[in-house]
C-alpha cells in the first residue's frame, strides 16, 4: 500500500493506494500531522488522485475519475456508487439514495454505509443532507461537511 499526504483548506489528507486503485482518504488530524504533498511519489493512481484532489479544490473539477479500490460489502459499495452520480453543487438524502439502489426502506444502512465512506470527497457524502435538509452525520465533522457544500455552491 502506498501513501501521499495532501494540505487541503479542510486539514490534511491522507491518501492511500494501491496497484488498481485508491483505496482510502482520511482527514488526518494526528499529532505526526504531515504538511504538503508526499515527494517522489511513484503510484500513478496517488499521482492522479493528488492531482484532481487540487483542481477540485482549486474549483476545476467536479467528478473524480482517478480508479478507486475501495473494500466494502456489496450493499456499501452500491451505496458509494451511487454517490458518485450526484453532481457537484447538489444535495440529497438517505432515503432517496436508499430508492436508488432498489431497497426504500434501508435508510438507516444508507447513513452507515455513508460513515464507513473510505473515500470522503472522491465518494462525495457530504452531498447527503437530512431530508428537512439540515447538515445531519459526516464522520469527517460536520463544518467540513459544511465547507464542501459551500465550495460546491450547494449552500449559500
């Protein structure tokens, strides 16, 4: 597994990949915090990912293409692919994503596969909102949540 450390306005990321894909971002709030991107990085899917990683947050792209290689059951990453179809600067909630996938009634396990999310941003789940469309559960705090959302135009 390899790993690139990248600065972003919403704190340090970690990302971690290997040979078909990448397969984690955390928000890495640890004490032996790294700043800056990783030097010499050889993996070309870190390389692409550190890449669109800065033009979405410099606003130049709004879809990931980087290959992911994310572990989950079936029904999480049913769940991850449907969040990927939700375009930048749009909301949605459980419920719906739980129509989307053919099981209506799995609300709940929609919010907990959306907290087991290994790709926060590439996987975008903080365009899940409560249906009232309150800014409910982000593992990775809700004021990133929130800066997201505004960077996406999605809320003023």
């Amino acid at each position: 597994m390899d790993e690139a450390f990248f600065h972003s306005p919403i704190g340090n990321l970690r990302i971690r990949a290997n040979r078909t894909g990448i397969c984690s971002v955390e928000f890495w709030d640890s004490p032996e915090n790294r700043n800056g991107r990783s030097l010499s990085i050889v993996n070309p899917h870190l390389k692409s990912a550190l890449e669109e990683l800065e033009k979405y947050f410099s606003g130049s792209v709004e879809a990931f293409r980087t290959p992911t290689s994310a572990e989950g059951t079936p029904f999480q990453r049913s769940v991850w692919h449907e969040l990927t179809k939700l375009s930048s600067g749009s909301t949605t909630h459980y419920g719906a994503i739980a129509k989307r996938i053919g099981n209506p009634n799995a609300s709940r396990a929609v919010g907990l596969a959306n907290n087991r999310n290994p790709l926060p941003i590439i996987f975008p789940c903080h365009r899940v909102v409560g249906k009232n469309g309150s800014l409910v559960g982000y593992a990775g705090k809700l004021w990133r949540k929130e800066w997201l959302l505004r960077h996406e135009g999605a809320i003023a």
